[in-house]
C-alpha cells in the first residue's frame, strides 16, 4: 500500500467511534493497526477516540471511550514496530522532525 500512496512520513488513523459498533468503512484499533503496518510511516497519531462521549455511557461502555488509544499502541508495536506511534492526551502535541 505504501507504494500506491508513497512514502509516508505521519499517519493520523482514527482508532475509535460512539455507540454499540462501528460500521464497516471506520477503523477501529485492530484496522487501525493493519493499516498501520500496510502505510509503513515514520510516526502515527491514534485519533477519534475518547472525545464525544454520550452523557451516561461511561456508566455503560467505558471501555469503548477510553481503550482505543492504548489498544492501537499496544497492536501497533506488535504489527509495525519500526513506527514510532504518539498517543497524545487531550491538549498535547508532538514536534515530529521533516524528512529530507
């Protein structure tokens, strides 16, 4: 995949989503991963998780909010070990270095 697209050198993936399941075009954690390992980037930034919450499901599901990130990192370094991946809290960056 990497070479119908080029080099990579930043993958934003989205890891998560609301409600009780995610629809076949979204990535979760595990696709999250596989793409991963198929666009081979320099570093990846797990997004769309644990930011919209429905009021009452952390009571529910509160798994679905918060475990994306950590999911994705932890299939990540088994499925691309050479990227380096950045889980950032909410309100955090990371300065990335340009390829040249």
């Amino acid at each position: 995949m990497a070479e119908e697209v080029g080099p990579v050198d930043v993958a934003l993936l989205p890891v998560g989503g609301w409600g009780p399941y995610l629809g076949e075009g979204h990535l979760d954690a595990g696709r999250a991963a596989q793409a991963l390992e198929r666009l081979a980037p320099r570093s990846a930034v797990p997004v769309h998780y644990g930011t919209y919450w429905p009021i009452g499901m952390d009571a529910v599901r509160p798994h679905e909010f918060h475990a994306p990130g950590d999911e994705f990192v932890r299939l990540a370094a088994r499925r691309a070990p050479g990227v380096a991946v950045h889980r950032l809290g909410h309100g955090e960056s990371v300065r990335l270095e340009v390829a040249r």
